[in-house]
C-alpha cells in the first residue's frame, strides 16, 4: 500500500517550516508541532539577526549555509513581504591591534564578504554613543520578523498542499517494510499515519523524538541546553546599528550585544548560562541586571542601568558544553532504518534562522537521493 505521506517533519520551527516549504513542492508532506504556534520555542526566543557568515569554523556547514542562507534569506523576504532592514553590524574591539579581530577581518575578505575595518574616529562618526578603539563594519548583516517569516513559510507549504498540524504530539514511530508508522496525539485522541520519510526537526526535543523513533540516542552526539537571557532598553535608541562584542571563547555565544527591532527598539543579550537537568523557564531575573550592565558598559559606557529591564529568554540546542569547542550542525541518518529513511537535524542553534532556506535545501536533496 502507498504511504499517507512522502514526508513527515517533526517540529514546527523555522527548520521544519523551511524543509515543508521545500519538500512539499514536489511531495506530499505532514508537519506535526507540539504547540498552538509554529516556532514558539528556539526560533522566536533570538536576536532575529541576519548574520553574514563570519563567525564559523571554516568548511562547516554552519559558515556555507549561513553565507548562502543569507542572500536566499534576502530574496524571499523581498519576493513574499516578510519585514526586514540590512541595518549593518559593527563589531568593536577595546583596542587597535587585537588577534581576534584582525582574523575576523581575514576570514571576512577570503570568504568574500564585505567587511570594513574602522578606525576610533570612524567608529564615532557613525555610533558617537560607543566606545571601542577599533571595530570592523559588517553591511550584509541584517535584523528580520521571524513571526511574519514562518508565517510566510508556512502559508507557502500550505498552498502547495503541505498539512500543518498544530496541538499535535509525536508519540512513536516504528519501521516495517518500507514505511514508517506513527502515532500522533490530538486533541481528537491518537492519530496514525504511513510516511517513507521521517525528518526530526524538533530543535530542543530532538532526542526525545530520536528516542521514541527507536534510534539509540548513545550514537547521537550529546545536546547541552543553553539558555540566552535579553534585557530591553527604555528611550530613544542610542544605536543605529547593531554593536557586537568579540565573540566569546570557543564560540559560546557571540557576546552581550546591541540589537535593534524593526521599530527601532532597542534590546541586549543573550548571555549564555547552560542549564543542567530540565530547568527550562524562560523568565529573565531582574538579578541579572549587574552582569548585563558591566558586559554593556564596556562598549556603551553612558548605558544608563535604570533603562534596562529583563525581557525574555531562549534556550539553544548546543552540540558543545561548557568550555568545549563549537560543534558543527548535525545532519544523522540513522542507518537501522535503510528502507525507511530517518534523518535527525541536531545542534541547528545560531545561525539556524539565517540559513533555514540553504540547509532546508540541503535536506530536500537527502531525501531525494535516499528515494
């Protein structure tokens, strides 16, 4: 018998909302999310920034899907009414000749992308709020309305024929000649289907879904949970671009920075705070107004702490724990499963947003060539 679908995603995030926009074009595709909102989780507890690809290790999937995620990321916002701004980013240093920036800045020009090295006079001349000795300026870099872009997504799965279940639980899924068999909770009871492809793209729950789907987690590597506070600023913004510490070490995060929303409001964060257990809350303690303040004043140092009050918090699926190095995205075929293919998307954290069209691109050629 054919299968109910050619492809079920699991997860309703920018990720799975990207790959049923992709897959569905040429398949029948079920998309099943946990919440009453796509994307309630990682994908719109960020900083919403386009990033331009200079952070990465060089040939990880990471720096090319970010690099050719960007300028698609562009081209649909333009193409399907999705709000954005290319604001531009500077990233400052406390003083002229500093390693890491100057390797930013080589890294920038060999993977051609167009950076500007500034100067403390240039640096005041476009932000006279900030305070750094040398910084580099980063045009491609951008701020978007993920809430409107994974509308946009999924209006655009749907209208290719994509069913998009919301309030709807993953329970199992089990192969048996050829097909996947899963359960599915609703709010009608228990629902089950036929798939030839099954896609985990459950972000935070990727193992638990990887579990239930029979794949023994030990060969899957180790998920850290990171949580990412933000503060709001009250007034009148004092940037009008993003501004951006140097990264942390062994890319932990990318730094307390200055982010701008599209009305011009004014936010920082994240810092990283990995958590332990299922500690999973999101609120932001008025307690972490001190550590933000000093992280802040070393580029802002008219930062005025009584402007700064908690906002909101993400978690970020981290293939790397406390002081490892950056680990890469995960793209794991779980081979068990020959005739019923199984990929897992592990570790898909920043810059997942910026480069959810090239690797949903990536995923639909897997599938393609696993048919």
């Amino acid at each position: 018998m054919p299968a109910d679908f050619d492809v079920t995603i699991i997860g309703g995030g920018v990720i799975g909302l990207a790959c049923a926009r992709a897959l569905s074009g040429t398949r029948s595709v079920l998309l099943v999310e946990q919440h009453d909102l796509f994307g309630s989780e990682t994908s719109s507890r960020n900083s919403e920034v386009i990033h331009a690809g200079l952070y990465y290790p060089p040939g990880s999937l990471k720096e090319s899907l970010c690099i050719e995620g960007r300028e698609r990321l562009y081209d649909f916002c333009e193409h399907h009414d999705v709000p954005y701004r290319k604001i531009g980013k500077l990233i400052v240093a406390p003083k002229t000749d500093h390693t890491e920036l100057d390797r930013l800045e080589q890294k920038a020009r060999m993977l051609n992308i167009p950076i500007e090295r500034l100067t403390r006079h240039e640096i005041q001349e476009r932000e006279p709020d900030v305070r750094a000795e040398a910084a580099l300026f980063s045009p491609e870099t951008g701020i978007i309305d993920s809430h409107i872009y994974m509308q946009r997504l999924a209006q655009k799965a749907e209208r290719q024929g994509a069913l998009l279940m919301k309030q709807t639980r993953y329970l199992k899924g089990e192969a048996d000649n050829g097909l996947w068999h899963i359960t599915l909770q609703t709010s009608d009871g228990d629902y089950r289907v036929t798939t030839e492809h099954l896609i985990n793209a459950a972000g935070l729950h990727s193992h638990d879904v990887a579990a239930r789907s029979g794949t023994d987690t030990s060969t899957l590597p180790t998920l850290h949970y990171c949580r990412g506070h933000y503060f709001s600023y009250q007034g009148k913004s004092p940037f009008r671009h993003l501004i951006y510490p140097l990264p942390e070490k062994d890319l932990a995060g990318l730094g307390i920075h200055a982010t701008l929303d599209l009305g011009g409001q004014v936010r920082f964060g994240p810092d990283t705070e990995y958590l332990v257990g299922h500690n999973r809350h999101y609120a932001v303690s008025e307690e972490l107004k001190t550590k933000f303040y000093h992280a802040i004043s070393s580029y802002f140092p008219n930062v005025d702490v009584s402007q700064l009050h908690p906002d909101y918090a993400g978690i970020r699926p981290k293939l790397s724990g406390p002081g490892e190095s950056a680990q890469d995205f995960v793209i794991f075929r779980d081979n068990r499963m020959e005739t019923a293919p199984l990929l897992h998307l592990l570790g898909i954290e920043s810059p997942g947003l910026t480069s959810s069209l090239a690797l949903a691109d990536k995923i639909t050629a897997r599938v393609s060539t696993s048919t």
